[in-house]
C-alpha cells in the first residue's frame, strides 16, 4: 500500500488523504505539544536580525590552522579572516557588556578556529572572564587534537569544557595526517578522553573516501575503548574539491547502507546519530510543522551570534569578515542584517524535498554547483534517517518514492513505497 507523506506536516497519509498511522499511544507523542516559533524567511533581499539576547555566541579566534584539510570549508576564507591580538582579546571582554544584554540567558559560548589552540594565548584570556560573564553558558572547543598538552587539558578542564576532536578515523588521510600515529600526540588524546569523559567525543565527517558508520565507530572503539564517537554529518562542497563530491551511484549505496545499520542498531553506538534518529521519529509521531524549522546550522535564528575579536559579525563562524560575510559590528548592533544566506523555504528545491524535516536545508550561504553537491549529498544521508524512522514506525520498508530521486527536486504530490 503506497503511503503519502507531507513534508511540511510530516505526516504519514493513506490513499484518502487521511492519516495512515495512529500514534496516539507512541511514546515519544508530546502529550502537551510546545508552542513551536515560526521559522524567519532570510533571503539576500530579506535580512535576518540579531538580538542583544544572545544564547549561543561562536567566537572565532582566527582561521588559521596548522593542517590543510582537502574538504576544508574554511580553506577559501583564511585570508579574509581578520587579524587580532592578544590586547584584542582583552578589549573584546572590556566591550561585551555593551552589546550583550540579558547574561543569565547565555546558553553556550563557543570557541573556534581553524584551529583554536593555536590561540591558547587569547584562550586564557576569554575563558575565565566569559565564565564570570556567563555563569549558566556550556564551554566547548574542536580541534584537531595535534597541539594538545596536559597543561591545555588541565585548564579545559578547570572551566569546564567540553571537548571534540576532528577525525575522520579511516578516512583520516584526507586530512592529513593522523594525530594518532605520532606517539606524543596520541598520548595527550588519550590524556584528553580520560579527563573530559564524558563530555568528549570524536567527531567524523562522512566523505566519498570514508562513509561506513559502522566501521569508523569500529576505528575509535579499537583506538580508545568506551570513547565517544560523533559524527560532523555529510561533507559538503565548498570549493569543487574531488574529495566532498560524490558520485550518484555512491550516495545511493551509502544511504542504503546507513539505513540498515540504523534499523538494526549497530550505528545507534554513536550518540549523534542515536539523537538524529530519535529526532526523525519524534518529527513524525508528532507531526512537526515545517513552519518552526529554522536552518540546520541555526546561525540564522536572531539570538545566534558569531562574531571575531574585533566585534564583527559574521554569517558563521566558518567565514571571514574581510570578504562578503561581514553582515555588521557589534558597535552598532541594531545595523547587523544577515543579507548573505537563504533560508531553505526560498528554495523550491527545499519546499518540495522529502527530508526537509531532517535536512533542514542544508548550508544556508551556499549556491550554485557547491549547494547543488551539497544538496544531493545531505538529501540521501538524511534520507537514511528517513528510511529507518518509517521503518521503525510502521515496520515496513521504503523502497522509493513516486517520481525520480536522482536529484531532490520532487513534485508535491508523491508517495512513499513501502513493502
């Protein structure tokens, strides 16, 4: 029996347009459902605001960075990232309460690079006063793991930190080299797993080279036993490197196999993908609107800032502020206008997509031939998620959808196969 799913109710629907599933005893139904926000319609002609009410501050420390990632996103921005110093760090702390109203409210603040020890210098300069600042914000850092040392740990530690380390376990050769061949380094990442447990993970990009869950999570679990193993999500395409682009054929093969291994639980090891699915389930049991989905990066809700040393502001913290990303300074706030991104409902591509509710549109500044691979890319890997949501829901299987799914640019009116 074909089921027909509404993406912006997710709903599952049968033949008659009524609903084909009762999850009125699930239990993941929200008895008392959240008043969900509506989502903000950024387009390049339609700016997106900032509020002094900030309740993630990304804070980027400088894009340098002591590798050269193939797939880097970051790789086309480092000479636009501005220059700062160590005086810059102490003004930035002096002018904070200037632009930042409501501390109480300040949920996370974030530390980034490239990669952010190697700015340990600013970093001792910015943590122990933003905790004063901030006394409910959650601390975290990611990095490469090559410049740590017990000192570095020790102090992490001290403020509370939660750590993550990129690495992509097997397919670690796209990034360079592997911190965990050097005996040093690998000494100061077991010292970092210990100390942070459990609020430590590794964190692995999927590529064309390395996308099999199972047996990246297998790489960790035998490097460091009982470590936490995450995953960034699908690599996009940020500058037509051959090493974020898929084939068609390969998308297909790594969602199909994803699927299964969600199905039958053996990548449920990793908590990340766990939370995804659970996500997926919840997005049905509950019939999500599609009216409350902000972008996946969640740079475009307004209580979301990046911001470099300098106070300028940034689309995210993956992008200088010396090019077109700059959309404004903290010194004169109320001017900040997010004019570089397009929210996923200004893309027909999005509006019509299946696994809009999982994708939530992808990289929200990205075009062309790079969103267009990166499109593709996140459409089967969220497609997974999709598949096992439906089969755990209904206990049947997915075999595909009325139209063609080499690209995501489906008709409205479509149904699910399922057998």
């Amino acid at each position: 029996m074909p089921l027909f799913y509404d993406q912006h109710a997710s709903r599952l629907l049968d033949n008659n347009g009524f609903r084909a599933v009762d999850f009125s005893n699930n239990a993941m139904l929200e008895r008392e459902p959240v008043q969900a926000r509506p989502f903000i319609a950024v387009d390049y002609d339609q700016p997106g605001r900032k509020v002094r009410q900030v309740k993630k501050l990304k804070i980027q420390l400088g894009l340098g960075c002591n590798k050269a990632c193939s797939y880097c996103l970051q790789a086309a921005q480092i000479n636009k990232a501005a220059a700062s110093s160590t005086r810059d760090a102490s003004e930035f702390l002096a002018n904070i309460d200037g632009w930042i109203e409501a501390p109480e409210g300040m949920e996370k603040v974030e530390f980034w690079g490239g990669e952010p020890l190697l700015y340990w210098k600013k970093i001792e300069i910015l943590a122990p006063e933003l905790i004063k600042k901030f006394p409910n914000a959650r601390l975290s850092i990611i990095t490469n793991g090559e410049l740590l040392t017990r000192e570095i740990v020790d102090k992490l530690k001290a403020w509370n930190f939660s750590m993550a380390i990129s690495h992509d376990g097997p397919g670690q050769a796209v990034r360079g080299s592997d911190p965990c061949e050097d005996p040093h380094q690998f000494a100061m990442i077991q010292y970092a797993q210990k100390t942070f447990h459990p609020r430590f993970s590794f964190n692995a990009v999927l590529t064309p080279a390395s996308n099999d869950v199972n047996a990246i999570i297998d790489w960790f679990q035998d490097c460091i036993p009982g470590c936490n193993v995450g995953f960034e999500g699908v690599v996009h395409s940020y500058a037509g490197d051959p090493a974020s682009i898929f084939s068609e054929e390969k998308l297909g093969q790594f969602s199909d196999v994803l699927s299964r291994q969600l199905i039958d639980g053996s990548a449920l090891r990793s908590f990340m993908l766990h939370d995804k699915l659970r996500r997926a389930v919840r997005s049905m049991v509950n019939e999500r609107s599609s009216e409350s989905l902000f972008q996946k990066c969640g740079m475009d809700m307004p209580e979301y800032l990046a911001v470099d040393l300098k106070g300028n502001v940034m689309t995210c913290q993956n992008v200088g502020a010396n090019g077109n990303h700059k959309i404004g300074h903290v010194s004169e706030f109320e001017d900040i206008a997010l004019n570089t991104s397009r929210h996923w409902s200004k893309r027909p591509e999005c509006q019509s997509c299946p696994v809009l509710q999982l994708c939530q549109g992808a990289c929200m500044y990205q075009g062309g031939d790079n969103w267009t691979h990166s499109c593709n890319a996140e459409f089967y890997y969220n497609l997974a998620f999709f598949r096992a949501a439906l089969f755990i829901l209904t206990g049947r299987w997915m075999v595909g959808f009325s139209g063609d799914i080499v690209r995501p640019r489906l008709k409205k009116d479509r149904y699910v196969e399922v057998r």
